[in-house]
C-alpha cells in the first residue's frame, strides 16, 4: 500500500492537501517522477509511505528500449559530428578558392595590402578600383 500526499489543486480527482491512502498507479507515477506543474514548478504530489523500490523498478522491455534509444542518440551524434566536419570541409573549400580568386584579381589590379583583405574587403577594393567583384 502507498500513501501519496498531492500538493496542488486539480490531480486528478483530488485536491491540495489530500493524502491518498493506496494511491492509484497514476497518482503513485506522478509522485515517483516528481512531476511539476508547468505555469508554477510546484510538485503535483509525493509519496508518504511505501514501497518505492518496488514501484519504480523498470521492467525488461523498458531496459532495452533504454539501451536502444542511447544507441540511437550515440549513433545521432556521430553523425551529425560527421555531418558538421563535411560541412566544414565543403565551405572551406569553397571559401578558399574565392578568396584565391580574388586575391588574383587584386594583384593584377596593383590593390596595396590584398594579402591582408578577407574575401569581402577583397570585393569592396576591387569594385572601388572599378574591376569586376566577382573576380572576373
């Protein structure tokens, strides 16, 4: 038998207060998992007296649904780290022949300190000296 004091208003069929002697398997599952409520972070309600141990051990199925949903995260996780590297690589790459670009350009066009310039200082130098910003 389990005794469950709720602690707000509106729990099912009880109220602030009411302590509930062989508490029903929700009620008991509100209280075991410290439920709040959501507009003021309250406990819904918490056990008295009981057998917690015995309420809360997790069955075999949901040990294994356990072990798969952390393989799964695992496995998520990987692979957006992959995702994020080839990502990485491809805008580098990318950025690096711009830059290249329009460094060549620069250069052709005498810009003093183009070494120096990122790619949008590049373009806004190369179109002040009238040449083509895209690098053509």
């Amino acid at each position: 038998m389990t005794i469950v004091k709720v602690l707000v208003d509106a729990v099912g069929d009880y109220n602030a207060g009411d302590i509930v002697e062989d508490a029903p398997a929700g009620l008991i599952e509100i209280a075991k998992r410290q439920v709040r409520n959501a507009a003021t972070g309250k406990l819904l309600a918490e056990i008295i007296e009981g057998d917690i141990a015995s309420t809360h051990t997790p069955s075999e199925r949901e040990l294994k649904l356990q072990e798969e949903l952390d393989e799964s995260k695992k496995r998520e996780a990987e692979l957006l780290t992959q995702i994020a590297e080839l990502q990485s690589d491809i805008q580098n790459g990318d950025l690096d022949d711009e830059l290249k670009e329009l460094k060549s350009v620069a250069k052709e066009m005498k810009i003093t300190g183009y070494t120096k310039m990122s790619i949008e200082e590049l373009k806004e130098a190369i179109a002040a000296t009238g040449g083509d910003a895209g690098g053509e």
